[in-house]
C-alpha cells in the first residue's frame, strides 16, 4: 500500500494540485451545468436564453485565455505554491457578486469569474508535475488529476439537479460551503510546498518560439477541434431540456454518466500510455470521439430509439473522449523545455482560447437561423476537420 502513491505519481506536491482541482472543481460543478438552464427561467424565452449563453461563452473563452497566460506568468515568477493559491480568488469574487443580484447579466458576469479559477491553476498543475514527478510516472499523475477532475463532474450534477429543484439560493449556499473547505484544506498543504527560485524572465515572443514545432501544430489541430466543440459544449444542457423536452435533474444525470465514463478510463489509459512507444493513436482517438458527439446528440435520438436511452449512448460517447488526455498533457509537458514551461503551457492554453473564442457566437447565430440541430451537426464537421488535421499533420513521439 506504500507504493501505491508512487506508482500513482503523487507526492506532497502534487495532493495540493488534487485539493484545488477537486475542491474548486465541486464548487464549480454544483451549479456550472444548470446555468443556461437558469438563464431561460429567468428570461422565460429560450432564444434570450442561447443568446446568453452565447455571450457568456464567447466571454469565458475570452477570459480564460487572459487567465491561462496570466497563470503561466504567476507559475513562473511566483511558483506553483502562489498560483493555485491566487486561482481561488475569481471564485471568491464572482459568489459575491451572484448574492448581490439576480439579474441575468449578473449571473452572466460571476459565472465568468467562477470559472476563471481554472485557467489560472492549469499552468502550475504542469510546473508541478514537470517538475516533481518522474518522466514515466507523468501521464498516470495527469490521469490522477484528470479523475480529481471529474469525480466534481460526477458529483455536481447530480447533487445540483436536485438541489436546483429545491431553489437557486441553496445551490449557491452549497457551492460556497465546499469553496470555503477547499480553501482552507489547500492552505494547509501549500506551507509545506518549497517556494519557487525565480528564474529571470524572457520576453513573450521569445517563449513562443521554443514552443517545439510538434506543438505548434498540435496547437492547430486543437483549436479546429475546440471550434467544433464550442458549437455544442454549452448549448447542450438548453437543448436536453428545452428542446428535447427532458428533466433538468435527468439532464444532471447524463452529465454525471459523462463524467463516471472519463473516470474508468483514465488510470487503465494512462498506464498503457506510459508504457506505449507513441501516444499519437490514444489523442488521435479523443480528437476522434469529441468530434462525434454533436452527430451522437442529434442523430440519436432521431433515430427511432427511446429519448432517454438515446441520450444516455450520446453521453456516454461524450465521456469516452476523454481517453486521450492525459496522454496529451504528459506528451506536451514532456515536449516543452523546462525553463519556459509555465509560461509555454499558458501561452499555448491562452492561444487556443483566443482562437476560438468566436465559436459559441456563430452557434448562437446558426441555432437562431437554422436550428440548434444544423449549429450541433456543423460543429461536429468542423470537429471532424481538426481530427484530419491532427492524423495528417501532427507528429508526436
């Protein structure tokens, strides 16, 4: 049992990453699924509802590429320790600005800032893993993370679907509770983390062009995908229940059938890849499945089966295409040099979302013009586009 921590790549540093990923995650998760959701409660029309959630969408991607470069720049001048500490602060920010209103372009702007805790973490999660835990131990330390990641996902929804029935207050009032608990429990593990030497820094330009060629074109393929993904991700929720006519505690549970899905595959995949020559066809496969799934979503349940169980096969699709991360961040961690790698990884984080930030406008549009089921089926051509990219263009070892 004394090994288990090691083969697993965890280590003191590394438990405080799975303390913010886990706790802030949670926070985040009990009420994040439900928030177009809320939005057409409180409009009362679900066209002000997707225009919303456009907005917000195009806003958050918007924002969290700020974060991640901002998150890379803390990471590198201020270490791990600070930057985790610093990603709960936008949280904190946006739940005082949810209790003092409820006015939808209140609840657009704190969701921004919940969500933002993210971005700034992302850069030191891979500083600490770079760092502190062995090469052949990187991809099952990243699928540690990458379960902590989505145990919230399992959890939030169902806990939120039912609590969101009770009342949006004390969904919120939860949400708070479990921030406050991470926040004081991250504390605790941070003193014991050794701050950071900081090393002098380069201009950006100069960070960008050690950024490996493989990388690079990585990058390409990743924001053709995410473009497509941007097209469906938070317009799926709206269309399960508004559109398709189910529950938002049913929608809470295919959310959570997602994630449970992702958490059987990440420490089977993630040790297969450590011991694999390439991880190319373990990414390849996740470009593959979430290109998929706006098809799976609504083509399924056309396609003569119940609703429901129709639901449940596209969800689980959706869960499946996580088979593949953390094969990608070990392989990107392991390809960025060590002196640039905060700042690398959050300028390849923030670049990604720039790029595709317009995303969720043009499927506000599409849903308005053509319907949400040509905006999910364009989506998903266009997620099929950055998967031929990724097999005919990336090379990866």
């Amino acid at each position: 049992m004394s090994r288990w921590p090691e083969w697993l790549g965890i280590n003191r540093s590394t438990a405080a990453v799975l303390v913010v990923v886990g706790g802030l995650g949670l926070s985040e998760e009990l009420w994040r699924n439900f928030l177009s959701v809320y939005l057409n409660v409180k409009t009362g029309d679900v066209a002000r509802a997707v225009g919303y959630m456009g907005v917000y969408a195009f806003f958050e991607n918007l924002a969290e590429g700020f974060g991640y470069v901002l998150g890379g720049a803390f990471a590198h001048r201020l270490g791990a320790r600070a930057a985790l500490a610093i990603s709960a602060i936008p949280m904190a920010v946006g739940f005082t600005l949810l209790l003092w209103t409820q006015q939808p372009w209140a609840i657009v702007l704190g969701a921004l800032l919940l969500t933002n805790w993210e971005p700034l973490s992302v850069p030191a999660t891979f500083e600490v893993v770079g760092s502190e835990v062995a090469a052949n131990r990187r991809t099952i330390a990243f699928a540690v993370q990458s379960i902590q990641k989505r145990l919230p996902k399992v959890l939030g929804p169902l806990i939120g679907g039912v609590v969101f029935a009770i009342g949006y207050w004390v969904n919120l009032t939860l949400a708070i509770l479990v921030l406050a608990a991470a926040v004081a429990t991250q504390a605790v593990l941070l003193r014991k983390m050794k701050p950071k030497q900081d090393p002098a820094p380069l201009p950006a330009r100069e960070v960008l062009r050690r950024i490996p060629p493989e990388l690079k074109q990585l990058l390409s393929a990743e924001i053709l995908l995410r473009w497509g993904d941007w097209f469906v991700r938070d317009f799926a929720a709206l269309y399960v229940v508004a559109v398709l006519g189910r529950s938002a505690a049913e929608y809470g549970m295919l959310a959570s059938l997602t994630a449970l899905t992702a958490l059987a595959t990440y420490i089977p995949v993630g040790k297969l890849v450590d011991r694999s020559k390439s991880a190319k066809p373990f990414i390849g496969l996740t470009f593959l499945l979430f290109a998929l799934f706006p098809f799976a979503l609504v083509l399924l349940p056309k396609s003569g089966l119940p609703v429901m169980a129709a639901l449940v096969i596209a969800f689980v699709l959706n869960g499946l295409r996580e088979v593949g991360e953390p094969a990608r961040k070990a392989a990107i961690t392991a390809g960025m040099p060590a002196e640039i790698r905060a700042r690398a990884v959050g300028w390849y984080w923030g670049l990604r979302s720039f790029c595709f930030c317009p995303a969720p406008l043009m499927a506000w549009w599409l849903w308005g013009r053509v319907g949400p089921e040509w905006a999910f089926l364009t989506g998903g051509a266009i997620g099929l586009a950055g998967t031929a990219w990724f097999f005919l263009r990336v090379r990866l070892k």
